[in-house]
C-alpha cells in the first residue's frame, strides 16, 4: 500500500468532498489541537465555551 493511499485511509472521516481535510465549524477557529471532523456532531467541548451560553448564566 502507498503512502499515499493509507494516508487517504486513516483520514477518510476527514475529507469532504474535494478531498482535503475539513474541520467542524466550532473546531475551524480553535486554537487547541482536539479538532473534529466535520461530520462529527459536536455535543461538548472542553474547551469551547459560546457567549449565548454565558450570557444565559448571567441572566438566569
């Protein structure tokens, strides 16, 4: 097998249709190096925090 092609393998979950790595939304502004794919449904993140979400804790 060619390097190439396991590469291709192993970050099959990864490639979007024109055949290069594509992060989440949430992950493409992160600086952390826990990036997810993007066909993965981000339920939680330890280290993304939104301002909706603070801004909710303040007000309730």
């Amino acid at each position: 097998m060619s390097r190439s092609k396991k590469w291709r393998l192993e970050w099959s979950f990864f490639l979007g249709s024109n055949g290069r790595r594509q992060y989440n939304k949430l992950c493409k502004s992160c600086t952390n190096d826990c990036k997810q794919s993007l066909r993965a449904k981000v339920i939680a993140c330890p280290h993304y925090r939104s301002r909706r979400s603070a801004n909710c804790k303040d007000k309730g």
